[in-house]
C-alpha cells in the first residue's frame, strides 16, 4: 500500500509538472521556434533555376520564367482572403497544421514530380503555403499574455530568420565543395519539414482569436485610467519606441499600450474583471466590424500615403524577389561557373537579423525626423535609388554587379517597409494594425497578378527577363518621381504654412504695434 502511495504520488507529480509546462508561455513559443526553424532550412531555394533547368527536371528557362512561376501569384492571391478568415475562425492551430503539410506536399512534388503542369500544381500549392504564413504569426498572440508577446515574437522572427540563414550557407557549402546534389538536398529539406509537421501537432489549441473568437472584459472603474479614442487609436503619449523590429513585432507597440494600460488601471481603480470568450461570431457580424475598422482607418490621409507606398514597393519587391533568379542564371549560366546565389542571400538573412533594430532606433528612436513632413520625400529618394540598383542589375550584364545590386535593393526596402510600419502601427490597436496589414499586402497583390498577368505570363505578352527587370526599374522610377513630387510639396506647404503663422504672431504683437508706431512717428 506505501509502494502503491508512492506511485500515485510520483504521477501525480509528474503530471502536475506536465500540466504547469504546457500554461507556461515558454512551452508554445518553444515549439512554435522549432516548428519556424526547421520549417524554413531550405538548402535547394537559392538553387531552385538550376535545379528546374538542369539534368533532373529537363525545363527551359521561358518555361519557367512564363508558365510556372507565375502560378504562384494566382494561387497566393486566390487563397489569401479564405484563409486569413479561416486562421482566426479555426484559432490557429490547424491552420499552422496545414501549412506545415502543403510545405511537405510542396517539397514531395518538387523532388518527384515532373513536367510543366506538375511544376504548375507544386506552384500552386506553395502559394497556399505563402498564405497561411498568417497563422505562424498570429498564433502566438492567442496563447501567451500581452506582457510576453513582444519577447515571444522576437523569439519567433528571428529564428526564422535564422533557418533562411543556415539554409542559404548550407546550400551554398554544400554546392560550392560539390558534396550533395540537387536532389539529395531536396530529401534533406524533406525530412526536415516531416519534423516541423511533427513539432505542428504537438503546439497546443488556442481557447481565443482575434476576430471570432475574442475576450471580452467586463470591468467597473472609479477613477479615470487611461484613454482610448472610439475608433481604436491611442494617445500620442502613450507611444513605445523599440529597438527591435520585425514584419509581426510592429505590433507590439500596440502590445505595449495595452500592457502600460492594464498597470495603470491596477494602481487606480477597482475594478471586478469577468474575461468573456465570444465565440461564435456570426461571418456576417465579424465582416461588418472588419469593413467599419477598415473605414475608420483609412479615414487617415497620411496613413493612406504610408499605404500606397507600402502596396506599390512590396508589389514590385515581390517581383523582383521571384524572378531575381531567372536573371542571375541569364547573366552567367550555372552550368557554366560556380554561382554564390546561396553566400548572396545568406548575407542579406545575416544583415536583417542586425539591421531592422538599428534602423528603426536611428530612424524613430533617435533623430528627431518629422515623418509627417519629411516622410514622402525619403520614401522617393530611397525608392529611386533602388530602381538604380534595379538599372544597374539589368544592364552591367556582370554577375557581381547584379549580387550587388540585389543587397542594395533588399536592404533598402526593408529598412523603408520598417519605417512605414512603425509610422502605420503608432496609433492602431493591435487588431486594426492587423486589417490595415492585411489589406496594404492584399492591394500589393493584386497589382502584382496584373503585373504578372501582363508582362510575364506566357498568356500575355511573356517578356524575357531583360524586359522584365527594365519594366521593374522603371516601376519604381515612377513610384521615386510621385512620392519626390508629393514630398516636395509637402515640405512647401509646411513652410508657407508656418511662414504664415510667423507672420499673423509678428502682426499681433502689441509691442511690434508700437515700435512700429514710435518709427511712424520718427519718420514724420
């Protein structure tokens, strides 16, 4: 019986430390971290023109370039709005689940199936991966608390980051010395994204989302706290600066707000809590909130140009990304040479890790910079030098120029994408933050399937890729000459505008009435 006790006990401990593990924030961040690394180790992906042109997969370079490829942009705009509705009605979990499964389905047909309709479905079907990548950064705000959330998506960002980065030096060291071919390295990955599915499984299920099935708290004060404006903004004073940014971080400024909220609340109030999950929001109900935030926000005329110019750059940041490759391999063959596409994209990963947190402390932290004013002429003048970078690459015809070019490029628009985050991010709550996101990548989208639809598909008018890329450097030429000519006139209108005030300060000062009187009379 004292045997049988301590048997019981013993389990009963054990399984009081299983259960106090998995309620600690440690444990799903932790899981989300490996399911995020191993998902992203992609050794063949700076590889990927090669791998189709060459021996294994027999296809042309148009073929790629004009049939292919361009599936992907259908698939991931065709999907994008269903699934970010379905991630938050789900609450996340499957949705991490599928994804994980449609990257092993992705990388199965890459390594076994042949053939351009193949190739196409396999497009498609990581475009469906592409646009569940909303759950991976969603997921973590439905299952830790608000004070946790800005370290949990630090964690999250940069370890993905850093399975880009050891997947590009992996497939560079293992090109370079020659010691797996295409096709091994594609079974490595296999087994690789068989593990993140396994570690998907094992993430617990979210009891809350962010639309469907929200918290509601019920609470009765006695002094004022701190406010909230109706249409989801807070106060200026209330803004946090960070030093580290990322696509999903933005949003722990809003975090932060909420978190500095609830402090204060706790020192000046009693209040009686009563957390409420409302769940089964009827479809209907949520899109009508979502259409009335989305109003409101956009209600905003800087926040509409931060907009435009975050839709236009990412469009024909996408672009380029996608097809920098068919470029790479035109200007020098990699049949021919070594090709370091793997050591190029290994940098820019190892220059985003360090850089997002350093340009955005320069940029917002530590320089007093007017964004309001100065803001749209930065966007030009940035945007115009990387349609020099973009000119440059196109028509040097060397392959170290087009390397250089493509850091310049990418550098750039992450460091003006942070900063059109963090000025859109200021006054949103998280949830708007999230519409607005949504919504400016949605509109990048579109104009990226135009685009697309027009100037690469093999329906249209399937332009080489020296067409291409001039197309894409003239793109954001026009986008450099609006934003300058906006900027321009912004900074005019400031300066009349406080010239003008000067002036009605200096006009109704009654000691200047004086003096000038006391001249007058000299005069006379």
């Amino acid at each position: 019986c004292l045997l049988s006790f301590q048997i019981a006990a013993n389990l009963s401990m054990e399984c009081y430390t299983v259960k106090r593990l998995k309620s600690d924030w440690r444990y799903p961040t932790t899981l989300l971290c490996i399911y995020g690394f191993f998902s992203t180790v992609k050794p063949l992906e700076p590889f990927l023109i090669p791998f189709l042109t060459g021996s294994d997969k027999n296809l042309t370079t148009e073929q790629v370039n004009n049939q292919i490829f361009p599936v992907w942009t259908y698939s991931y705009l065709s999907v994008l709005v269903p699934v970010f509705l379905l991630t938050d009605w789900v609450r996340y979990k499957p949705v991490v689940v599928f994804q994980a499964i449609t990257l092993f389905v992705t990388t199965a047909m890459l390594l076994w199936a042949n053939g351009v309709p193949a190739m196409q479905a396999m497009q498609f079907f990581y475009g469906v991966v592409t646009a569940s990548e909303v759950a991976y950064f969603s997921y973590i705000y439905s299952v830790i608390d608000l004070k946790r959330y800005r370290k949990a998506t630090s964690y999250s960002r940069s370890i993905q980051l850093l399975g880009y980065t050891v997947g590009s030096v992996l497939g560079q060291l293992l090109v370079s010395l020659n010691l797996m071919s295409y096709r091994n390295m594609l079974v490595f990955t296999l087994v690789l994204t068989g593990i993140a599915l396994l570690t998907s499984c094992l993430l617990p299920m979210p009891q809350q989302s962010m639309f469907f099935h929200r918290k509601h708290t019920r609470q009765t004060t006695t002094t004022e706290g701190i406010e909230s404006h109706a249409d989801g903004t807070v106060d200026a004073t209330e803004r946090t600066i960070r030093s580290k940014v990322s696509l999903e971080e933005t949003t722990d400024i809003n975090v932060e707000k909420s978190t500095e909220k609830e402090k204060e609340e706790g020192k000046n109030t009693d209040k009686s809590e009563d957390l409420e999950t409302v769940g089964g929001e009827s479809c209907g109900q949520v899109l009508v909130q979502l259409w009335r935030d989305f109003r409101q926000c956009y209600s905003s005329r800087q926040l509409i140009y931060w907009s435009v110019w975050w839709a236009l750059a990412t469009c024909g940041y996408n672009q380029t990304v996608n097809y920098v490759q068919v470029l790479w391999e035109h200007v020098q063959p990699s049949q021919n040479v070594s090709i370091y596409n793997g050591g190029v994209e290994a940098f820019i990963r190892c220059h985003l890790i360090a850089f997002p947190g350093a340009a955005t402390a320069y940029g917002i932290g530590f320089t007093e910079v007017r964004w309001d004013q100065w803001g749209e002429l930065a966007l030009g003048s940035f945007s115009g030098l990387g349609a020099v970078a973009l000119f440059l690459m196109t028509f040097i015809g060397n392959i170290w120029v087009c390397y250089t070019g493509y850091i310049v490029f990418k550098c750039l628009y992450m460091m003006l994408i942070t900063i059109a985050m963090y000025q859109i991010a200021a006054d949103l709550s998280m949830e708007r933050y999230a519409l607005v996101f949504g919504a400016n990548n949605f509109g990048a989208l579109v104009l990226q399937t135009i685009i697309t639809s027009v100037v690469v598909d093999s329906r249209g008018l399937a332009l080489s890729i020296i067409p291409q890329f001039t197309i894409y450097a003239s793109y954001f030429s026009v986008i450099a000459v609006v934003f300058l000519l906006r900027g321009l006139f912004t900074i005019w209108r400031a300066k009349r505008n406080k010239r003008e005030t000067t002036s009605s300060d200096i006009s109704d000062s009654p000691d200047l009435q004086h003096n000038e009187w006391n001249i007058l009379y000299a005069i006379t």
